[in-house]
C-alpha cells in the first residue's frame, strides 16, 4: 500500500540518472504483471537519457516530462501475435497497461519518480513513437514510462471515495 500510494504522476526530474540495476528491476516489475491468457506478448523499449523520443515530443502536448526524464520504457506489443492470440478481443491493451502500472508502483517503491505518457490509441503519437524507435507498423507503442528522480515530492493519494463502491447492484445515488 506504501508504494501504491505514494506513487504519483512525477513531470519534472533532476540530472541524477536512473541505474541499470533499477531498470532491470522496473522491467522485472513490468513483465511480473498480469496477462490475458498468459500471451506475454508484451515489448519493452527502453531509452537513456533525457530528451528522448523526439518525434513524440514534437506532436504530444503533455509528454515534456521526457524532456528531464533519465530513462523512458515504451511498452508495446505485436498486433499480430495479438490477432492469433484472440480476433475478437484486443487484450493487449489491458496486458500494456497492467504492465505500466507495476512499472509505476516499483518506481515509487524504488523512490523514483515516473510518469505515464498515454500513446494508443492516437495515430500522431502512435506513428511517432514508432518513427523514434523503427517499429514495423504492427508493434503497436501503448504507452511510455518517463522515470528518473522526482525535482519536488509529491504528497501520497488516497482517494477513497465510499459513494464509488457498490455492495451488490446498481443503485442511483445523489
Ligand atoms: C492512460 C493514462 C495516460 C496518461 N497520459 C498522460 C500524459 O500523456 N501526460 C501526462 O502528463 N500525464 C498522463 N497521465 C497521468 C495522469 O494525468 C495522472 O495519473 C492523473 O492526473 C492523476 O495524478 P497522479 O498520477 O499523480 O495520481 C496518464 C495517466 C493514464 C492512466
């Protein structure tokens, strides 16, 4: 619960840069999660250093994060793959995702500071992301995890909201 809540969105990072060991462990954190039918069709990017991702910087309007960020991992996956492991339903959206957050909670467990950078399903950021990384047009970028040391801590969330929960079925409320 200490790393869940204490893990918040982190914009603005200082020079201090993000080791091989931590990366390993993010990565670790981000292949350790949750996965529709055990597919493990999930891809890993990572990128050093900041001002990385240039082509995205330019068309997405909150990715500056990446600007002072020591590391970025863009996780992503084969839409092909995907299509064999079921037509009908695009789990790897959810698999991505599951993924970016474990990333999110060890960071804050690691006191690092990290930033979820939404890409899917947007063709702009989509085709620049891929354009920074030389995707084929089937590795589809779900999103990035821009990371290094927070400039400013933030205060921990917890945003339990008792008229959000139902116990049993829908009733109108308010
Ligand atoms: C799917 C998704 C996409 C997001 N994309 C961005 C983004 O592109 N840029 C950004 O600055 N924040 C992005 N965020 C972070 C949210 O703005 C942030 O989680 C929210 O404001 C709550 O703040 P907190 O993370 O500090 O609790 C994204 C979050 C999610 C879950």
């Amino acid at each position: 619960m200490n790393a869940i809540f204490t893990r918040r969105s982190i914009r603005k990072f200082t020079d201090e840069p993000v080791t091989g060991q931590e990366l390993e462990q993010l990565l670790r954190a981000g292949m350790a999660a949750a996965c529709a039918k055990n597919s493990q069709n999930r891809l890993f990017f990572v990128e050093r250093g900041p001002n990385s991702l240039p082509e995205l910087l330019q068309v997405h309007p909150h990715a500056f994060a990446l600007k002072t960020a020591q590391a970025a991992i863009v996780v992503a996956a084969d839409r092909k793959k995907a299509a064999e492991v079921d037509p009908h339903i695009d789990w790897w959206v959810q698999d991505c995702s599951a993924s970016i957050q474990n990333i999110l909670v060890e960071a804050a467990d690691l006191g690092l500071g990290a930033l979820w950078i939404g890409i899917w399903s947007d063709p702009q950021r989509v085709q620049a992301v891929q354009r920074d990384l030389a995707l084929p047009e089937h590795i589809a970028p779900l999103g990035v995890v821009a990371l290094g040391h927070p400039e400013k801590e933030k205060e921990p969330n917890d945003r339990y909201e008792a008229e959000k929960v139902f116990f049993g079925k829908y009733e109108a409320r308010g």
